[in-house]
C-alpha cells in the first residue's frame, strides 16, 4: 500500500485525529503566528498573556484571547 494511501485509511480508521503542525502550515493557511510582524506578540505581551502568573490572575482571559 502506497504511504499516502496508509496515512489515509489510518486517519479513517482513528477518528477524531489531530495534527500539529509547526508555525508554516497556519501561517500559509492565513492564521497569524506569535512572532512575525503582524503575528500574535505584536498585539499582546508574551510575559503578560503567556505566563502561569497571568493564568491565575485571569483564567477565563487566557482562554478567550484571539488574534
């Protein structure tokens, strides 16, 4: 059986499936990344909203963030 075929009857066979991909695949799907120009960090502080300290503050804003 050819890999491609595998990799699909694999994903058939084993629902639900999750993929993680690195920053490439979101960015050329349109879905700002953390680190470029326009990315995540330009609209918040990474120490602020990426932090175990933040998290406790305000766990429902940790949640409910999007760029």
């Amino acid at each position: 059986m050819h890999d491609a075929s595998m990799l699909a009857e694999l994903i058939r066979a084993n629902q639900p499936c999750v993929a993680l991909t690195g920053a490439g695949v979101s960015t050329e799907s349109g879905i700002p990344d953390f680190r470029s120009a326009g990315g995540i960090w330009s609209s918040y502080d990474p120490y602020e909203v990426g932090s175990i300290d933040a998290f406790r503050r305000d766990p429902a804003s940790a949640s409910s963030r999007s760029a």
